[in-house]
C-alpha cells in the first residue's frame, strides 16, 4: 500500500492513531509505503495498464487498476445563480448562501464550523443529515434564538476487527492525551486545543465515544489528568456535565 502522505489518514487522525493503525496494518502483512505516491502508468499496446509507477520510481506490475482519488464539489449551478463558492458552495452558520433564500448543506457546503473554529467542508453521513435537518427548521422558521448551526461531528471506520469512532475534529497541533494501552487493541486518544477538549479518538471503546460525544456536544471540558487516568469514570462524568451557559 502506497500513502503519498508521511502516515496514513493524516488529514483526519492525531499522529498518535496514525502510527497506531499503520503498525496494525503491518502487523496484519500490509507492506505500507509511506512519502510515496503514485506517478505515472505504463501500458501495453493495446493500451491496457501493466504497471504503476511511484513518485520514488519504483514500478509495480498491475493487472488492474482502480483510481479513487476523492470528491470535488460540485458548484457549477451555484456559480450560474451567482452564489459565492470556495472549496464548495460557501454558506453562513445558518447554512444560507449569500442569497438569503438559498440554502446549501452536505458534502457540497463549506460552512463555518465552530468546533473546527474554521470554515469546513465535512463529507459524512451524520453531518449532512444533521444540516439538512437544521436547514428545515430554518426554512419553517423553528429555530427561535438557536439558528447557528453547531452540531458536533462525529465519524466512524471499522478496519478488520478494529472499530475506529471520532468524536470533534482533530486538528494539527492538538495536545493528545492516551487513555488505556493500544496493545491491547482499546484505548482512546483525548486531543486538547488552547486547554480544552476538542476531539476523541476510540479504538473498540465505545462507551468513551459516547462519553466524548455527550460532552463534547455540551461544550464541557476536562482535564488532560482526568482524561489519562483510568480510575476517573469518564462515562458518568459525561452525564452529569452541565450544558455550557
């Protein structure tokens, strides 16, 4: 397997849950090739591919193909009503576009995200659900004082038997705290940002993913000494956290 990035997942995952899963996939027989990316393809004459080659110049031999390279919004239709696009069709926390009676969300939005404290553009199921059910309150004029669209992200990925939950966006330079020994397959990694909890990583935990997500969605905090020691109830701390003011 071959990560053009310095370790796999980097853009959604902690340094820390990266080199866990890249030593996962080793240990499962996966030769993981990490800085080296995919240049160019060789072809027979009848024009069918019969190798790759890397970005190092090595070459593998492939009988087949398969190019999945992500998603590119498409905003062809907002340019043409003359809404603003960057990265994806750009909306307010309301998910209005510059017309104040269009409305974008999913994959194609790029919103202000107040957990990521930036604008983003989130391709999950959970967050295009969430926005499509805060636009219709918008729509029906429902929301009251609470307009501003702040539902906590939240992803998931199983690789074979190991069940990967994501609660908050992690962000390069949060501080990650390990909670549990990822030898033994469940642990989690709590990331702070500024002192304050942004995010957790849960490898088969998933009461602490449920934990994060309760408090995270309340806006609560804790310590990185409480998130480390295993002796601190994590889960019932999650239920009687208060909801931020």
């Amino acid at each position: 397997m071959l990560e053009y990035a310095d370790r796999p997942m980097a853009r959604a995952l902690s340094p820390v849950m990266s080199g866990f899963f890249a030593e996962a996939h080793r240990q499962l027989g996966v030769d993981l090739r990490l800085g080296e990316g995919i240049d160019s393809f060789t072809t027979d004459d009848d024009g069918r591919v019969t190798a790759a080659v890397s970005t190092t110049g090595q070459t593998y031999p492939a009988d087949l193909v398969l190019v999945g390279i992500g998603v590119i919004p498409r905003t062809e239709l907002a340019e043409a009503a003359g809404l603003a696009v960057a990265n994806g069709i750009t909306v307010d926390s309301a998910m209005r576009t510059d017309d104040p009676d269009i409305f974008a969300l999913g994959d194609c939005a790029n919103y202000p995200s107040h957990h990521a404290e930036a604008r983003t553009r989130l391709e999950s199921v959970q967050n295009a659900t969430d926005q499509a059910r805060h636009t219709a309150k918008s729509i029906l004029g429902r929301h009251g004082d609470a307009e501003h669209y702040r539902e906590l992200p939240w992803f998931w990925s199983n690789q074979g038997d190991l069940r990967l939950q994501i609660a908050g966006i992690v962000q390069p330079g949060d501080e990650t705290v390990l909670r549990g020994d990822p030898a033994t397959g469940k642990f989690s990694v709590f990331c702070f940002r500024n002192g304050k909890l942004a995010a957790v990583e849960s490898v088969n935990q998933p009461a602490d993913h449920m934990a994060a997500r309760r408090l995270l969605a309340r806006e609560r905090s804790l310590t990185p000494e409480q998130a480390a020691d295993l002796e601190f109830d994590f889960k019932a701390y999650s239920k009687a956290a208060p909801a931020a003011a």
